[in-house]
C-alpha cells in the first residue's frame, strides 16, 4: 500500500501486481455472473478487463480513504466486484429483454410463483395488489415497481435507465414494498407479524 | 418456496435495513467478519437485514465472500 502511495518504479511495480489480482478476481466474477449475462468467451473477459482497469482507478483515487478496518487486498477487491457488477447492468441496459415500462400485470402472479390452476385462490389478491400499486405509490415508486417487480429488469440496470443510484432506486422500492404490504394487510391478506390469511 | 410465501417475503422489510450505500460502504468489514466465522450478523445486523433483501448488494457480498476465501487458502 504504501508503494501505491509512492512514485516512480516502486509504484508502477506496485500498481501491475494490484492489476494482476484485480484482473483474476473481476475473471472470476465475471465467470460466476457470465450465465446472467449470456455471454462468455472473449467478451466475458473483456468484462473482466474493463471492470479491472476501472477498479485500479478507483483504488488509486480512494487510497487515502483506506481506514485499515480490513485487509488492504479485501478492500481493494470490493472495487472490482462493484466494477463486475456495474458492467452486468450495464450490459442488461444495452440488450434489455422487456421495455422497462412495459405492463402486462397478468404475469404478475407468476412473477411470485402463484399456480395459474389455482387462480380462484389468489385472483382477489392480485386484484387489491394491482389497485394498492395504482393508489398507494407514488409515480417514481410505481414505475419502479413495473420495471423490477412486474417486468423483471435488474436494480442496477433501472439505476442506469432513471440516471440514479442504486442506494436511491432500492429506497424507492423498500418504500413501495412497504406500502403495498400494509395495503394487503388492511385487506386481510397479509397481517403485520408476516403471516397470510389462507 | 410457493407464491404465497415468495410474495410475503418480497413485502416484508426489515426496518433495520441500512440501505445500499452503507452496506456497500462496511461490505469489506462485513465479508471479512463472514470469511473467519465472526458474528458479522450480530455486529452489523442492518447490513445482515439489507444484504438478505437487496439482490444487487447480495450478489455483490457473495462476489466478494468468495474472493477474501479464495485469498486465504
């Protein structure tokens, strides 16, 4: 770390090894996240690469706010994985798989699992959700809700989409789920200690 | 896991929950703590509670898990 800190070859050194281990973990990553991605091969690693180069960055910019709470390395390597994970949303934000404010809220159910055959048991549910999404959220809250929930697409990509930040987008949805469970609640259908009515 | 319970799940929030900035802020402490078998859940129950509900931050913990486990082998 402190060659890090420090100029001329000792740095450089210091810089290409971090690099070499910033590099095998965001691989790594990159593997573990590839089958979410459906990429792989040359691509994958170029993930990799880029998610590397763009930690070193960061790391080299944040040194002085290293706090000596872990290993250096664990530190260091939380830029990586946060790089691996940025570039996975960023991924998803150039080939979305359904337009983010697409609404069909029939697959709503099955986006919970609920058995199409045993639709007269959780018809009336659905139906006091969809109206508790409708009154209760707010516009922001709502359209959050349909992207991730109703339409499946990825925190960080919606995070990208809505020009936001990943802490502000997950509020928003804390927020809405927060809502929508009272709303349910108010109804019977769920009770407050997290227990359901049936 | 069925619909009902997957939909009560997804509703419940634990008001404990830190959010994503701060969990991403401890997330090098907290995997630490996990990778040597500490109380990380006792000492940081708000990040415990955010990392059990927030997908991205999760995957982001378990990227990370791996990484501190694979260094100390």
């Amino acid at each position: 770390m402190q060659a890090l800190a420090g100029t001329g070859p000792r740095r450089d050194d210091a810089l290409a090894r971090l690099h070499e281990r910033l590099l095998r973990i965001a691989r790594r990553e990159a593997a573990r996240r590839g089958p979410l991605l459906s990429i792989s091969g040359p691509e994958l690693d170029d993930v990799a690469y880029q998610a590397a180069a763009d930690a070193l960055l960061a790391i080299t910019a944040k040194i002085g706010q290293f706090r000596g709470e872990s290993r250096f390395t664990t530190w260091a390597y939380k830029f990586a994985i946060f790089e691996v994970s940025a570039k996975v949303g960023r991924h998803f934000w150039r080939h979305p798989v359904v337009p983010l404010a697409a609404e069909d809220w029939d697959r709503l159910p099955a986006r919970f699992g609920f058995d199409p055959a045993h639709q007269a048991e959780w018809r009336d549910l659905f139906a006091v959700l969809g109206r508790a999404v409708d009154t209760e959220l707010t516009p922001r809250q709502r359209e959050v809700f349909v992207a991730i929930v109703l339409n499946g697409v990825p925190l960080d990509t919606l995070v990208l989409s809505l020009a936001s930040n990943r802490n502000a987008i997950y509020k928003m949805l804390f927020d809405a789920r927060r809502k929508l469970r009272a709303a349910l609640a108010a109804d019977g259908y769920l009770s407050d200690d997290s227990s359901r009515r049936l | 896991m069925n619909g009902w319970s997957a939909l009560d799940r997804f509703l419940r929030t634990d008001p404990r929950d830190v959010g994503c900035a701060e969990a991403m802020q401890m997330l090098h402490v907290y995997a630490e703590l996990v990778a040597v078998g500490a109380s990380a859940e006792q000492r940081y129950p708000g990040i415990a509670a955010h990392l059990r509900a927030c997908g991205p931050c999760g995957e982001d913990f378990e990227g990370l898990l791996a990484a501190v486990c694979d260094e100390a082998q």
